[in-house]
C-alpha cells in the first residue's frame, strides 16, 4: 500500500487533476448546512468537518428519482429510462458513510435483487476517504465493527497531520491518484498512527455484545421493553431519513397527460404511520410501539438474518439530531441487560 504527503496547498491540485476524468462529489456550504455536493472548484471543498447532517448515501440511492418515463404515440409506447453512466468520484467521505455503502451494497446488489439503479451508480464511482481525527460524542462506529480511520470500499484515505495529509492508497486506481506525490516518512506515519489511536479512544463503546444482542432479539418481540422504548418518540422519521442504511422507499405513478407520465421512486420510514397501512385500512403497526421496534429489530436482528451484518455504521446522525434525545446507545445497552 502506497502511502503519500499531500500539502494542503496541494489539495487543490489534486482535486483539479481528478476533475479530469471525474464528476467530484465533495462537502460543500449549500442552501444554508454542509452537504455533499457536485463541485464546479476546489474552493468550494470544506475538509475541516465533523461529519455532513445528511448522509452521502444519496449519491447513489437519491431522494427522489424517476425510474423511467413513457409517452404514447400513434407508433406506440415509447420508454425513457435516465442516464446512468456518470463517472462520479466521491471526496472527503467519513469512513462510517463509506461502510454503510458496502452495507447497502448487500441489499441493492444480493442475488435474490440487483437494483440497476443502484448498481450502475456504484460501479461507475470512487470514493477518497477522510479519517475521523475527532469524532463527536454521539459516535459509536467502533462498537459496530469500523472505526474513525476504517479504509474498507475507499480506493484512497487522507489523513489530516495538521499543515499536510497522509494518503493512504487502498486499491490500484488510488495508487494512480497519488503517484505524483512524495512518500510519506517514518516520522508522518508514527503522527498518523498516534492521530488514529487517540480518535479511538476518543470514542465512548456501546457496553453490548452484538453478536448476544441478534440473539437475544429473536426472543423479544413480544417483550415489554417495547412498550418503554417508544413512548418518546414523535413518529418524525428524522432517525431514518438521517441514516446512511435505511433503505426503504415507495414508488409512485404520475401522470402528465393522457399520453404521458413517470414512475418516480421516493425515500420511505418505517417510523411512519403510513409506511404499513394498507389499501383495505387495515395497519399492523399502529403505534410508534411497533415502529420502533421495527426500526431496531430491523437493523440489529432482521437484517443480521439476511445479510450476516448489522445495518448500522455508529455514524451517530440519529443521535445527534432526534429531537426528543431518543439515543439508539441506550437502547442497545437496555436491552443487552436484559
């Protein structure tokens, strides 16, 4: 693994280089809050960051998308399906963001469902990651299996040293982004590891084996805790539409014309009342009891079931921006001792 210096002067350069080849997708100020965003300069770039309110993860599973849209003609139907071939290089992305796009790599690409809109996103894209020098209190990525300078699906890290970044090449083509760049000395790679090893200890453990935590959850759904957990919560879905793993959506049918329309497929919450309603009126999760159960039993036990993993990456978004101080943290650890 080639491992680089890059000045923060010289970030700029990089970033130039690579927008070449490449559509960059970086932390930029927009509409008011730091979010990942298409850059037209590398001044727009923001490194210096916690962490992005939003979760990057819709780059590659957007909001809100058309699937496909259809006009008829007196020849006969036609179908316009979007363009998917965008050769997006994804910059300065934590590692709990990246992890949670190889967790969904699992549900978007597994053999029992490929989603083409998904997949081709992913295959055309690169990430350069950003280790997590100092994560916030709400973090918790260490106890769900990564960690602040976790390189897994990056094909670069950059670590910040202060006046300078250490890049670490992950794959071949991070290798290629860098080879113009001096080698990294003894001394920068001592720094880095003594950076990396204080983040790690920056971040407070969820005190739970979440190996135990699957198993005990096969045997609670009934349990009364449930009935503790939920009584806080509001239904306002921000957990969910926060968190780089949820996953659910909805697909809708707009017409234009007579002639005309789009299927359009939109983001979805378990948290909602509606998400389970069905069309004879009847709703199997009518209160936020069963919602909440929903969402943990899904990410720690459902999940685990399907995909060997926990849909969860510790990112700690939901934490941070409940509006009733709901904190997964607590839950796991209430449960873990039962």
């Amino acid at each position: 693994m080639e491992e680089k210096i890059i000045s923060k002067s010289e970030i700029g350069t990089l970033l130039d280089k690579l927008k070449e080849a490449h559509s960059i997708i970086a932390p930029v100020h927009r509409n008011g809050e730091l979010s990942f965003d298409r850059i037209d300069s590398a001044d727009e770039v923001v490194l210096e960051y916690s962490n992005t309110r939003k979760a990057p993860k819709s780059v590659f599973f957007p909001q809100q998308e058309v699937m496909f849209a259809y006009s008829k003609t007196e020849s006969g139907t036609q179908v316009r399906e979007p363009d998917l071939e965008e050769d997006v290089l994804l910059f300065g992305v934590r590692p709990c963001d990246v992890r949670s796009f190889l967790l969904l790599d699992k549900v978007f690409g597994s053999d029992d469902y490929e989603d083409v809109y998904y997949l081709r996103r992913r295959e055309n894209s690169g990430i350069i990651g950003l280790a997590c020098n100092n994560p916030r209190q709400t973090c918790f990525c260490t106890t769900v299996g990564s960690g602040p300078f976790n390189h897994d699906g990056m094909d670069l890290l950059l670590v910040d040293l202060g006046d300078k970044y250490l890049a670490e090449a992950v794959t071949e083509r991070g290798e290629g982004m860098i080879d113009n760049f001096s080698d990294a000395s003894d001394a920068d790679k001592q720094k880095r590891n003594d950076i990396r090893e204080n983040a790690e200890k920056g971040i407070k453990p969820v005190v739970v084996d979440l190996e135990g935590l699957k198993d005990k959850l096969d045997g609670m759904f009934d349990a009364d805790v449930w009935d503790e957990f939920h009584t806080k919560c509001l239904g306002c879905a921000t957990c969910t539409y926060l968190c780089p793993t949820c996953h659910c959506f909805d697909i809708y049918e707009e017409e234009e014309t007579n002639n005309s329309g789009y299927r359009l497929r939109m983001w979805d919450s378990c948290a909602l009342s509606l998400f389970t309603l069905h069309t004879s009126g009847h709703n199997p999760r009518t209160s936020t009891k069963e919602r909440t159960r929903q969402r943990i039993m899904h990410k720690f036990n459902y999940f685990v079931h399907n995909y060997d993993d926990f849909a969860c990456v510790g990112c700690g978004r939901c934490v941070q921006n409940c509006p009733v101080n709901l904190d997964i943290r607590d839950v796991l650890s209430t449960i873990a001792h039962l």
